[in-house]
C-alpha cells in the first residue's frame, strides 16, 4: 500500500503543478520557488510529517520535501546555535540537494538543447 499511496499522492502533486503551469503565466521557477515555500510553511504548522508518513517518497521527492528539509535544518540550527541557526540551518540541511540539483542540471544541459517557453 506505501508504493500506491506514494504513486497517487506523488502524481496528484505533479498533476496540480501541471494545471498552473498551463493555465497561469508563471514561469517554471517561479512555480518552483512556490512549491519550496510552501513546504516549508507546511512544515511550520506540523502538517507535513503526517503527511509524508502517510505518502512516503510521494511527499518526499517533489520541490515541497525540499521546503520541509530546509525548515527542518533551520529549526534544529535554532535550537542549537540561537538566533544565527535561522541563518545556518538551511544551508547545511539542503547543501546536498542543491549540490545534487546544479551538478545534474549542468549535466542535462551539455545534452540536450534547451528552448525557451513562449
């Protein structure tokens, strides 16, 4: 049942990002962003540990577990370095993910041709 919920809850999330990518003129890092905040304010108010409990990797994956491991990062930075952690925490909490994210975008870009949206 984890794979099932992860693939409807996963697919539910693309498809939602699909629709306001076609039916509004935001640009794709814009919505990116958008995702990324708004897993971060999920996780403020606690709602998304439930929530990836619930759809494992379907929560976890998409650009809103991205927001949910930098909220994580900062609040444990507060917790032990004080009001610098709000500062510390995500850069230490996402490093790999970013780190992940510029190595495969430069590689996809040496192979493939990217086009602009009109």
């Amino acid at each position: 049942m984890d794979y099932v919920n992860a693939f409807w809850v996963g697919g539910l999330i693309c498809a939602l990002v699909q629709i306001l990518m076609e039916k509004t003129k935001m640009m794709p890092g814009r919505i990116m962003v958008l995702l990324v905040c708004l897993g971060a304010v999920i996780s403020v108010f606690g709602i998304y540990e439930p929530f990836q409990e619930y759809a494992g990797a379907g929560a976890s994956v998409p650009l809103l577990g991205f927001g949910n491991v930098l909220m994580k990062g900062v609040k444990e930075a507060v917790d032990s370095a004080g009001f610098i952690g709000i500062f510390q925490g995500g850069f230490k909490a996402g490093a790999v993910g970013t780190s992940a994210a510029l190595i495969f975008g430069y590689l996809a870009s040496l192979i493939f041709n990217p086009k602009m949206k009109k």
